[in-house]
C-alpha cells in the first residue's frame, strides 16, 4: 500500500464531492445535506486508512511527487509527518460535525452553496497540511481564501458581508506578503544551481542570516495574520460574530491552524537562524495576544465576539511554545492545536443551538436557562472550562506544557502568561453565569434541551476532551519525534525532558487532586 496516493484521495474526495453537491437541484435539500455529510464520512475514512499507514517518528511519509512546472521547479508535492498528519484528521473530524450541527443553518440561503464550500474548504485545508512544495502550498493558501470568503458573506446574521470582506482583505494582504518571499526562495534556490520549490531541497540550502530574516519577516506576517496574533487580529471577532457558528468552528478551529502550521513547517523549517533572531518580539507580541485576547474577552456582550477574541488568546499559547524551542514548548503547542480545536469547536456549536433557541446572541438577554435545558448547560459548561483550562480536560495538558517552557525560557515570559488562567476563569464562568443562571423568563420556558442530532455532535468532541485529557500520549507520540526532529533541525540543544507517558500521565492525574 506504499505507493497508493492517500494524500491525493483525502484532497480530490471532498473536491470532487463539492462538484456533485453542487449539481444537484436546489429543492431537494435533505439529499444535499445527507450527501455532504456522507462525502465528509468518506474523506474521514480515508484519514483514518492514511493514518494506518503512518509510522511514529519516521519523519515525512505517504509521499507524492509529480513535476508541475519545470522551469521554476515546481512540483506537486505531498507528504505528512506528525504534524500534519494531526491537521488533516482534526480537518476530518471537525467536517462532518459541522455539517450535521448545521442541518437548519443551511436552509437560511442556499443549501447546495454551504455544503458545496464547506467541502471545498476541507479539500483545500487538506491540501495546505500537506503540500511539501513551497509554491503549491502557497497556491491552495491562498485558494482557501475563496470558500471561506462565501461561507462568511453567504451565510450568518446581518453585517456578515462587511466582515466577509474585512477577511478577505486582511488575508489577502498577508498572502501579497509572502509572495514576495515565495518569489525570493526561487532566486535563492537558483542561485545555488537549481530552482527549486521542493521543501527537503529548500531546507539543505545554506541561506545567508540576512536573506533569511527578510524571507522569515514575509512568511512570518502571513501566518500571524492568518492565526491571529496582535496587532492583526481585529478580521477574527467581526467573522466569528456574523458567521454561522458551523462557519466559525473551519474558520477559527481549522483554517486559523493553517498560520502556526505554518509557522512551524516553513519558519523553523526554511529561515532557522531568522526563527531565532525573531523570538524576542514574538514572544512578546504571543504574550501581549494571551492576555489582550483575555482581557477584551471579558468585557463581550455578544457570545459569538466573546469565544472568538477567547481564541486571540490561546493562538498566543501556541505561537510562544513555537518560539520558546523547547521539546516541552513545541509538544505543547502543537497538543494546544488540536486540544483547541476540539474545545472550540465545541462551544461555537453549543453556543449556536443556543442561539438558535433564544433567538439572541446577547449575553445580557439570556438568564435562567440551566432549568430548561440542563444537557445543554450541562455541555456548554463542560466546553467553558475546556477554554479554561480545567484540569482533567484536554486543553490543560498543552497549556500545562507550554506554561513551564515559558518559565524555563524566561521568569517574565511565563509570569504574564500564566495570568491567561485567572482571566480565562472569569471571562467563561462569568458568561455561563449570566447565560444559564438565575429566573427563567416566560419566553424561554419551552425551550427544548439537546435533541439526538445535535448529541451525535457533541459526543465525539466530549469524549475527545476527556480521553486527551487523562490520556495525551497517543498525540504526543505522534508530536514528540516531530519536535525533537524540529529543534535538531534548529539547532537547538533542549536540556528540558521529552515528555514521556508517566510524566503526561502525573500531569493529568495531578490535576484531579
């Protein structure tokens, strides 16, 4: 089975499925529906059968490669190592839950439009995790841009074609960015003999530290515009906002990734000198998102607003355990990549059955709702103090791990992130608070709790917050070897201790008492 093309499948299934969606007729949307969620199923089994044939730590697998375009050395290029091989199955996961979660969003515009997009998008996402050539990955980066853009404007409340357009603009800008470095390693790689966009080729090259730091800064403005980071992270609240929440949780939980993916695989990755040189002012600006994020979090009266500026803050997590290099800072990281995405993409969809039901996003006009709904509370609490970080749940070990990398990288650095656990605490308890406490007003006492659709959506991402949360080592044996292969290519020596199954274990196990 080595030579069978996974990679290519996982792209054109959901491609391919976008077309057929598309060409159905408009009327019959329970077929469009069943059919998007049926190709969504296929392409995660398809994932599933790709991840079968990954072995742990044996660097970049399921390699494709074709000649594209000679003459720039071009190619089509695939391949995953453990990185992106957990991006393409949360890409995976998450698909299929949206869609189910979404059944009567679509039916406000077109049917056959958001479920067509929505496989698109996962078709491309995918193929952003995988592309091992520089320039196609920059091709289906930018490709993206198109389904997000009509899935933003297309669908979700009034406003949305503002922010549909605010997206638009802000990721175009970071993509004109790093065209130009994309443009740059082709003079670089044909000065030293051959061009060449192939990433094993890019990586062997000896870049001087001037040229590095000039390529890094195009990539680099790219992927924090794409994350977010501050000071370009305003596009993020106005979508998560006006976009459906099914929307949300490709854009924020999915697409946002495709910045630190990005960030690991082609900062540290091609400019390892520049990543280092860079890291006092990411650090800083990490640092600034944790607790910026948090703070204005607090403050939302809009529960949409709220978990999207809540994510400003955990991509702040990430981008420090990136760029502090350490085995502990990069596990927690990329554990914190997918860790989020399953938290978040719980309470974006929570919080849309909730909205579907009040008939208001407004914090300040829900109260009393816990009596009604208790299943319903009960998992918006549970996904809340996911967010929080509670021990116990998935998200504390990745944030656990990064926290000590931040300490032992600087007193400072881990002093101030670590205020991200108090205002994560206020800002969620105090929103379940005002949403599901108190007297039930006489307009909401016939709200109906979770139906089995809508718990066929929560229970895979509740299993999965509680299974990583006691049991993190089947991530983190995918993670580890990425890591330790990632700072050797650094060149940096880490003194700190890989993670091992007792430690993670301790950690969740510490937690509970």
């Amino acid at each position: 089975m080595n030579g069978f093309p996974w990679l290519s499948l996982l792209i054109l299934v959901p491609l391919v499925g976008a077309v057929v969606v598309a060409l159905l007729p408009r009327t019959s949307r329970d077929l469009v529906k069943q059919t998007g969620v049926g190709i969504s199923l296929a392409t995660l089994a398809l994932a599933l059968g790709a991840a079968s044939q990954y072995t742990l730590g044996g660097g970049m697998q399921l390699e494709e490669q074709h000649a594209w375009v000679k003459p720039l050395g071009v190619h089509y290029a695939l391949g995953v190592d453990g990185l992106g091989l957990l991006m393409v199955l949360l890409t995976a996961v998450l698909v299929p839950l949206v869609l189910v979660a979404s059944w009567r969003d679509a039916d406000e515009g077109s049917t056959t439009s958001f479920v067509a997009w929505v496989l698109a998008l996962e078709a491309l996402s995918i193929a952003v995790f995988t592309a091992t050539d520089v320039f196609l990955f920059y091709v289906v980066f930018e490709a993206t841009l198109i389904p997000a853009y009509f899935l933003i404007g297309g669908f979700g409340r009034p406003g949305r074609s503002r922010a549909a357009v605010k997206f638009l603009v802000y990721q175009l800008a970071g993509g004109l960015v790093m065209l130009a470095s994309v443009i740059g390693l082709y003079v670089v790689s044909a000065d030293a003999g051959t061009p060449t966009y192939l990433l094993k080729e890019l990586t062997a090259l000896d870049i001087d530290p001037t040229t590095q730091r000039w390529l890094f800064l195009g990539f680099f403005i790219a992927f924090a515009i794409k994350a977010p980071m501050f000071p370009v992270h305003t596009w993020l609240a106005d979508t998560t906002e006006k976009a459906t929440t099914g929307t949300s949780v490709l854009l924020v939980c999915v697409l946002d990734k495709i910045g630190t993916f990005g960030m690991l695989r082609f900062c540290l990755g091609l400019f390892p000198e520049a990543s280092q040189w860079a890291t006092p002012v990411v650090v800083v600006l990490a640092l600034i998102s944790i607790v910026y994020g948090a703070l204005v979090a607090i403050g939302q009266d809009d529960v949409l607003r709220l978990i999207g500026l809540t994510s400003l803050s955990h991509f702040g997590f990430i981008v420090l355990g990136i760029f502090v290099f350490s085995s502990q800072g990069g596990a927690g990281a990329i554990l914190y990549m997918v860790n989020h995405g399953i938290g978040t993409a719980l309470l974006f969809l929570v919080a849309g059955f909730l909205i579907r039901r009040s008939g208001t996003s407004l914090i300040s006009e829900m109260r009393g709702i816990e009596k009604i709904t208790p299943i319903l509370a009960g998992v918006f609490l549970i996904a809340g103090l996911a967010g929080a970080g509670l021990p116990g749940l998935a998200p504390f070990v990745s944030e656990l791990l990064v926290l000590i990398s931040a300490f032992q990288h600087a007193w400072w650095a881990g002093a101030v992130a670590v205020t991200a656990i108090v205002l994560a605490a206020i800002y969620m308890l105090w929103m379940y608070q005002r949403t599901m406490t108190g007297p039930t007003p006489v307009a909401v006492e016939g709200m109906a709790d979770l139906g089995r659709r809508e718990a066929s959506v929560v229970t895979p991402l509740l299993v999965g917050l509680l299974v990583f949360g006691f049991y993190p080592m089947p991530l983190l044996n995918v993670i580890n070897p990425y890591v330790e292969q990632t700072l050797t290519h650094v060149g940096v020596t880490d003194d700190a201790p890989a993670v091992s199954t007792s430690e993670a274990g301790h950690a969740a196990e510490g937690g509970q008492e």
